[in-house]
C-alpha cells in the first residue's frame, strides 16, 4: 500500500500494489493478483479500520500499480499510476490496452460501492510514462499528473503532447467527469529530467504541480522559465489557472 484518501463520511482507501498471482486477504476478503510482477490494489476501510471491500486488476499479464489516490463530493474514488506494455488490463469490467510498450498512465473512477465507472490509459506513447497524483473540482473534472519520457508525442485520447526533456518530461493532464481528456500540459523547453510527484487544487480552481527539474539549464513552464541553481534535482513548484 502506498498511497491513502478519505472520503466526507470518513471512509478510507488505500491504494499501491500487490505482488504475483497468489491471493492477499485484508480482513476477511481475498484478494487474488493476475499478473506475475505488481498488480494494482485498491482497499476500502470504513472509519474503524474495517475492510469494506478490496479490488484488484481482473486481468493483464504485466506490472500495473496505483500511486495516487484521491475522492471527490459525490464519494467517488479516482486512482492513478501505470500499466505496462501494450497488452490489455481489466479493471472490473473496465478493460484499457496500453499505447505504449513501456509504461502507460492509468487513470480509473470508482463508486463508493467500488464499481468500476470508467478507466484510461494512453492510446500512442513513445516510451514510458506514469501518474504520481491526482486531484479533482468541484465541477467532477479531474487533474492528474506524474511524466512522459523522451522527446516523443504521446496521446491521452483526443489530446496529445510531445516532450522536450531527454529523459523525463512532467505532464499535467485535465480529464472530464467521463474520463475524456481535455488538454495536456508539459514543458515548452528542457535539458534532461523533470516530473511532477504531487498535485493540488484551491478554492478559486487554480492548480498546483509540485515535482523536480534536474540541472542548473532553464525548463519553460508555459510562458514561464526557470532555471535550477544546483546541478542535481531542484524543487518546482507550477501553478496553472
């Protein structure tokens, strides 16, 4: 388990991976993996510590794990991370194929009841890419953010960004209620390595990417550049309206 939510009724979720195809119990309910590597695990526990109920990837024959997590006020719950390759992973009932023979962000939308409503993925990817996190509005839209690797062209359905950076580029992607993608956000310039690990939201429905650049060179954020003093990692932090 890696990553936790709680919900307005104080219901919480716990959300990462389990390892193999054998079986996990938590409480009392069993939980079997499908993949040989990680398999990504969502946990419901009521205010008690209770397991409500607990769900894992149905099928797909590679790594998937969720690293971010969050709900939203009608109590739905939204994880994101990756999938791996370009074979096809089923989230109860959901089924999504990879774009990509690397990693390929995932983003699925869970009832309170945990039904799956929807899941997504990317459709063309050059090479790797993940979520780290994810946050919603108050209209239902939801913001998830992590990176895409090298300077290829990566497409999250209808919208599409191309990286800059060598190495890793970070991602901002807005999608509707629907899980349809809206628009893509990534750096306009950049030498080698930056992502965004973590991501909010304020009252007024600005948005806030929090993550690393590498190197002292400049990374354009949009119409904003900034270059890190150190030449290892420098902190970033990008807010978007």
């Amino acid at each position: 388990i890696m990553v936790r939510a709680v919900d307005t009724s104080g219901n919480i979720y716990a959300a990462g991976y389990q390892s193999g195809p054998g079986t996990y119990t938590y409480g009392s309910l069993p939980v079997t993996g499908t993949a040989g590597g990680a398999n990504a695990v969502l946990v419901k526990y009521d205010s008690t510590g209770t397991v409500i109920w607990a769900t894992t990837v149905s099928s797909g024959a590679a790594a998937s794990q969720f690293l971010g997590l969050t709900t939203d006020l009608s109590g739905n719950i939204f994880a994101v991370g990756f999938q791996t390759g370009t074979g096809t992973f089923n989230y109860g009932g959901q089924s999504i194929t990879g774009g990509s023979s690397g990693t390929n962000i995932t983003l699925v939308k869970y009832t309170a009841a945990g039904t799956v409503l929807g899941a997504a993925t990317l459709t063309a990817g050059t090479g790797n890419s993940q979520f780290n996190s994810v946050t919603t509005d108050a209209g239902g839209n939801i913001f998830a953010a992590g990176f895409q690797t090298g300077t290829g062209t990566y497409t999250f359905g209808t919208a599409s960004a191309t990286g800059t950076a060598t190495t890793s580029n970070p991602i901002l992607v807005k999608y509707n209620a629907s899980l349809s993608a809206q628009w893509i956000n990534t750096i306009a310039a950049g030498t080698t390595n930056a992502t965004f690990n973590a991501i909010g939201i304020d009252s007024g429905n600005n948005i806030y990417g929090a993550g690393f650049q590498s190197g002292n060179g400049t990374y354009t954020y949009g119409s904003q550049s900034i270059a890190g003093p150190y030449n290892g990692s420098n902190i970033t932090l990008v807010k978007y309206q």
